[in-house]
C-alpha cells in the first residue's frame, strides 16, 4: 500500500505540475497584453483560491495532521489540482466550452462566468470528497469520481434541454453565462455535500449519495428558467430580459436553493467534523 500512495503522489504531482504551468503560461503570454484583462485576473486567481479552499478543508474538515503527515497534505493537495485538471478537461472536451479558448483567448466575457462556475464546481466537490474522518486516498477518490460523474451528467442534461453552451460560445450571451456557471457552482455545493462523510465501504458511499437528490429539482428548475427567458426573447426580440441584473437575481437564487436545501432538508453528514461544525 505504501508504494501505491508514492505511486499516486509522484502520478498526481506531474500532472499539477503540468496543468499550473499551461494554466499560468497560456495567461501570462496572452498578446496583446491589454486585451482580456478581467479574463486573465479571473483564470489567473481560480487556482489561488481552489488551493486556500483544499488548505482549510484539510485543516478544519479531516483528520489530517498539517504538523505529522506533510506527506498526505501535498497528496491531497496535488489530487486536488489532478481532479479539476480532469474536470477542466471534460468540460472542454464533453461541452465544447474551453477555458483556454473561449474564455482566455477569445476574450469571450460569457464564457468567463460558466467556466468559472464550473471551475469552482469541481474545487468544492472535490472538497467535500475529504471532508470526513478519511484515512486512505481511495476513500476520497472513490465519493469524488461518483460525485464527478453525477455533475457531468446533470450539466449535459441541462445543456440538452437549454442548448445553454451554444448560446454562451457563439452567441455570446453574458447573462446565460452567468446563469449557467452560477447553476454548476450550486450543483458542486450540493455534490459536495452528498459526498462528504466517512466513507469506508463502497456499499455505504453508494447508499449516502442519496444526499444528491437536491440536485435533480435544481437542475429542473434552472432548465425552466432558461427555457423561459429563450421564449420571452422569441417572443419580444426588441426587448430581451436576459439582462445581466436578472442573471444575477436567478444565480443569487440558484445558490441560495443550495445552501437552503443543505441546511433544511438534508443536512450536515452524520459522522464527519463538518457535523460539530455546523450544529
């Protein structure tokens, strides 16, 4: 077992090591060096904040030592950036919505907002994955890999009935974006949730990601609000309402039927720190 976590150690620090330095390289020699300013300060701090997110959670939310174990602090450190690697790749590859082109290159202000949604959708859900009294790295990967899956799905199936992406990549809709990123950052607070707890059996994190259910009327919801505003626009072309201070009231709402559902319908997990915390 120990030669499988320096395994996983050496694996996932290459691939945080590579995935920081296209990050920061494709920001930094962006030209010109005037254009996409808000793009590149956003991209250029996603990291900076997913990494003080794993830092506390490690500290507050698991049974990891930050004085005994340095080892598994950089592991879970380095699994974290391989996880929203893995998820930046899926959206680019899955959604077609690139954070590289579409919201860096292409300077494409709707993009900016739904990949960064999407960004910080995969830094908490890998988050609550470590919440719990965890202590082998499968424990996390395992509610991480299922709660990744789940939010793949629940995007694709949005964007199915919403044609969402196409509206942000080609038409440029800044309100859409915003709307869609705020949607998948509160599908990642609820899947955070449902994967947080002390999963030590596979059986029993299958049983506990019933705790996602939130998800499934969220995801219907915001699907009703797009379909929605496509109709007024239909109807009134002259007279869109999908207007940026709208977007920002159905993603204010988005969230707060997030939180909403977490604190009165499901709960804070029954054996993890983040129970004493929340209670």
């Amino acid at each position: 077992m120990f030669y499988i976590e320096i395994a996983v150690i050496v694996l996932a620090t290459l691939v945080t090591v590579g995935f920081l330095l296209r990050w920061y390289d494709s920001i930094i020699k962006m030209w010109p060096t005037n254009r996409g300013t808000l793009s590149r300060g956003v991209l250029g701090a996603l990291p900076l904040v997913a990494f003080a997110l794993i830092i506390l959670t490690l500290h507050f939310f698991t049974i990891v030592s930050f004085e005994n174990n340095v080892q598994d602090v950089f592991m879970y450190i380095a699994l974290g950036f391989t996880a929203i690697n893995f998820g930046m790749s899926v959206l680019s590859s899955t959604f077609d919505l690139s954070w590289l082109d579409d919201a860096l290159l292409l300077d494409n202000r709707a993009a900016l907002p739904a990949v960064s949604g999407a960004f910080m959708g995969f830094t908490l859900i890998y988050c609550g994955a470590n919440i719990g009294k965890h202590t082998d790295w499968w424990q996390v990967a395992m509610p991480g890999v299922l709660a990744f899956a789940i939010f793949v799905v629940l995007g694709l199936i949005f964007n199915q009935f919403t044609l969402a992406v196409e509206r942000v990549t080609v038409e440029r809709d800044s309100a859409c974006g915003v709307r869609l990123g705020a949607y998948l950052l509160a599908c990642g607070v609820l899947l955070a949730r449902a994967a947080a707890g002390d999963w030590l059996k596979p059986v029993a994190t299958l049983i506990g990601f019933s705790d996602a259910w939130p998800t499934v009327p969220l995801t219907v919801f915001a699907i009703l609000v797009e379909k929605l505003h496509v109709s007024r626009v239909h109807r009134d072309p002259e007279r869109d309402p999908s207007t940026l201070r709208n977007a920002a009231f159905w993603s204010g709402l988005y969230l707060f039927i997030a939180i909403a559902m977490i604190l009165y319908f499901v709960g804070p997990p029954a054996k993890s720190p983040l129970t004493e915390f929340m209670l």
